[in-house]
C-alpha cells in the first residue's frame, strides 16, 4: 500500500442543535452574512449515502495497472510488496462511508473469554499446531465450545504505528472491507485486519477493516 510519492507506503509514526429558529451569532453588532448561515446548516445536514463500491476500478498506488501476473505482490527486503491496489482516484471521489484515517496500531489478537490449560490428551493430539492454551466460550456461542492459541497467537503484537498512504487511507474509507491484511513496520509482515484482526485505529481505537 504504497506512499504519495510511490517509494514507501507505509512509514512508522512515532455538535451543533438547530431547532425550527435560526440561530446568528452577533459579533460586534453584526449579524452573519446569511450566505455562511446557509453553508452552516447545511454543514450538519444528512448527507445522502454514497453509492456502491465498484471494485473491478482497480490500479496500483502508483497509477499503473494491475498486473495481471500478480507480479506486485512479490516481496521487498523490508517485507512490503512491490506494490499494493487501492481503488481508483475516481472510484473513491464517490464518498466514503468512513473516515479517511492513515495511522493504525498493532495490538495482536487476544482471547475474549477465560483460559485453560491443555489436558495431556489434548497437548498430545495437538502438539503439531504448538497449541498452549484453550479459550472457553460462554453458552451464548453455543454450539461453538471455544478455541485454541498458541503461544505466538497470545504474544502477537508488537504495539508500533504504522502510517499509511492516503490512497490506501481513502480505499479503506470507501470501501472497509477491500483490504483482508496489512502491512507492520516494526514485524515487517501482512497480518489479518477486520474484527478477529489486529490492527486498531489510532484516531479511534476501532479495528482496521471494520
């Protein structure tokens, strides 16, 4: 997901009540020109729902198209692809049903419900996954019982801010759901973002990719 000048797309980072009158504010004796009261009520207005994503308008951060090859997702030594889709600048020009946000943390992925230790039959049956640890679920998850972690599962995240590009920033405000993984400075990997991920927002606290 690449950066505005298409070199690096991820860098490390470190109400109003109207009721039926009109309300002016007087200042110095002068009432606000009604042209800024027109462009205040209608700055609280609802806006009407931007229309639905259309996601075959596709191309690279850089402009170019996407290659067909899938050669833009190999590998750089810093552990980002070579490059990254985000939707079309005309795409996303339609509106957003989120806000354009660029920074996101990484906070790993943790239990909701209490854990156990593995019974010695089960750290025998499972011990090929390097499973530590079960989560119980409550009866409302019925008929799910719970879940198991490994070690690396319960330790993962590294806490490091990660800023993206604003065209990848702007496709996740047009679109939350485009994007099923993104990219960690500090891990230098591509770990999963939406509700069982782990990224959160920095401006909000509310998960990537939701």
């Amino acid at each position: 997901m690449k950066a505005s000048l298409v070199t690096n797309p991820f860098a490390r980072s470190a109400g109003a009540k109207w009721a039926s009158r009109t309300f002016v504010q007087n200042t110095g004796g002068k009432q606000m020109d009604k042209e800024k009261i027109k462009q205040i009520i209608e700055s609280v207005q609802p806006r009407p729902a931007p229309p639905p994503v259309d996601r075959s308008k596709r191309v690279l951060t850089d402009g170019s198209p996407v290659p067909e090859d899938q050669s833009h997702t190999k590998l750089r030594t810093d552990g980002q692809q070579k490059g990254y889709i985000v939707l079309t600048e005309e795409e996303r020009r339609k509106g957003f049903i989120r806000p354009v946000r660029r920074s996101y943390r990484h906070v790993g992925i943790r239990p909701k419900y209490p854990l156990r230790d593995l019974t010695p039959e089960e750290a025998e049956r499972y011990k090929e996954f390097g499973y530590v640890k079960f989560e119980i679920y409550p009866e409302s998850e019925s008929p799910k019982t719970g879940r198991y972690w490994t070690q690396k599962q319960l330790d993962s995240g590294c806490g490091t801010v990660t800023t993206m590009a604003l065209s990848i920033a702007e496709t996740y405000a047009r679109d939350n759901k485009f994007y099923s993984h993104t990219f960690c400075c500090h891990c230098g990997t591509h770990p999963p973002v939406g509700e069982d991920g782990e990224f959160v927002w920095v401006d909000d606290g509310t998960k990537v990719g939701t």
